[in-house]
C-alpha cells in the first residue's frame, strides 16, 4: 500500500502496495490511575461483535451516509464491492513525538537523517481517504508518514469515541479491524463515532516488537525526564522555600 498526502491541505489518500515503517520511539511510562468518570469524560466501553454486511445492505447504508452527511466527505461502492470514503482522526499525543526533517533537491522531498523532539498541537486533525479493506495498522502508518513523525507505530494505538449524556465513551481497535467499515455503521454524525490516536499505556506497549537500540534509546529517555522532573521540584521548592524566607524576614521587622 503507498499513500500520498499534502501537508497544508491535511488530506491523505491510502492506496495499494504499501511499506510497513518502524523506527525510533518514545513511549510513555507513566501510567494514570484509575478514577471515576466525570461528564464529557473518557468511559472506557464495552466492544460488540463485528456485524457482516451483505452486498445490498452495503449499498443501502452507503446510499443513507450519503444523503446524511453535510460534507463533501461521501463514500463511493466500487464493483468489486470495496467501498472507499473518508475518515478524520484527531492526533491526541500527550508527548513528544520524533518528526524527520525534510530537504527540497530537484523538486522532490529527501530525508536529511535530522530528527527533531516535537509536541503535537492539541486539536490537530487529519482526513484520510481510505478504502473498506485498509486496517486500523494502515491507518496509524499512513498519520505517522504523513506527518514524518519517526516514532515506531507499535507505540500508538487507534480509538473510536462516541458521546452519550455527557460522557465520552472510548474503546480501543485492534490492529485487524476496519476503520471506514466502523463508519460506515455509525453514519456520518461525529457525536455517534469520532476516531483518535493516542500512545499506549505503558502496560499495553509491545516491547518485543521494539529492537535493542530503541529499548535502549528508552531508558536515556525515561532518564532525561527523570532529571527533568527532578530539576523542576528544586525550582518549585526553591522559590516556595525563597518565599517563606521572605514573610518571615518582613514578620520579624519593628512596627
């Protein structure tokens, strides 16, 4: 499968014959802890059984998204009944992501070997054309490429989110599953079905997956922010401990 993209529009396109991409990763390694929902909050729900459409309620449905949806992002059937259509993912990264540096020679994009630490903006969303065979591990190579982001895809994990009386509901795709399908089920409303990628918790990373130097390349990270984290718990004391010093010099001074 090969995909092309054009960074300013924020469309991409998956098509056939694609390479698979791994590289250097940074992963979280902190877990959150668990804490009761509050509204408009992630619930995590409960995966139903995949439903097998036949040909005619394919195209049934396609003709229902299509006169549903308020966009131009429609979908089309094909003959060979493979349907294609679009798909918006939100980039919801708590962390830094490795973006590769690009060079302009002769009209075409190279890879200068430069890697850069870079936080993804919040709200930042992407819409892939894509057809009903690609998979969920397709959709997250194709973000990660067209955003020349470094980080190995095993780090992330693909999402479907829908809302319902305040709450948002979360569920996590495996890799086999088809995104334009899930859509398709879901009509075109965003509240019914809206799909974000995020890193995995530290207990559901794939480490055999990852090679030795990224492995290694992972405790000299959890290493710098160690270091971090401990420099920014001297500022803080050191300028709450500067303030205490403060009051009790002006308590001590003659009315």
């Amino acid at each position: 499968m090969t995909w092309t993209s054009t960074m300013s529009s924020g469309y991409s396109s998956l098509e056939e014959d694609s390479e698979e991409y791994f590289f250097t990763a940074r992963t979280s390694f902190f877990k959150k802890p668990q804490v009761k929902p509050k509204p408009d909050q992630d619930v995590e729900k409960e995966r139903e059984p995949q439903k097998v459409l036949t040909k005619e309620e394919i195209r049934q449905k396609i003709e229902s998204y299509n006169s549903n949806a308020t966009d131009k992002l429609k979908m089309t059937l094909n003959p060979d009944n493979v349907y294609t259509g679009f798909i918006k993912v939100e980039m919801d990264l708590r962390r830094p992501i490795t973006v590769r540096s690009m060079v302009t020679q002769g009209g075409r994009l190279y890879n200068n070997n430069n890697e850069t630490a870079f936080y993804m903006p919040k709200g930042t969303t992407n819409t892939l054309h894509i057809s009903s065979t690609h998979t969920v591990k397709e959709v997250i190579e194709a973000l990660l490429k067209k955003f020349m982001v470094a980080d190995n895809p095993a780090k992330f994990a693909l999402f479907h989110q829908s809302r319902k009386d305040g709450q948002v509901h979360t569920s996590k795709l495996l890799n086999s599953e088809h995104p334009l399908y899930l859509r398709l089920l879901a009509g075109p409303g965003p509240e019914t079905l809206s799909f974000v990628l995020r890193e995995h918790e530290t207990g559901e990373v794939l480490w055999e997956e990852f090679s030795l130097p990224e492995l290694q390349n992972f405790l000299r990270i959890l290493a710098k922010e160690e270091e971090d984290q401990f420099r920014h718990l001297k500022r803080r004391y050191g300028e709450y401990r500067a303030k205490l010093e403060e009051a009790l010099r002006a308590t001590g001074k003659p009315g």
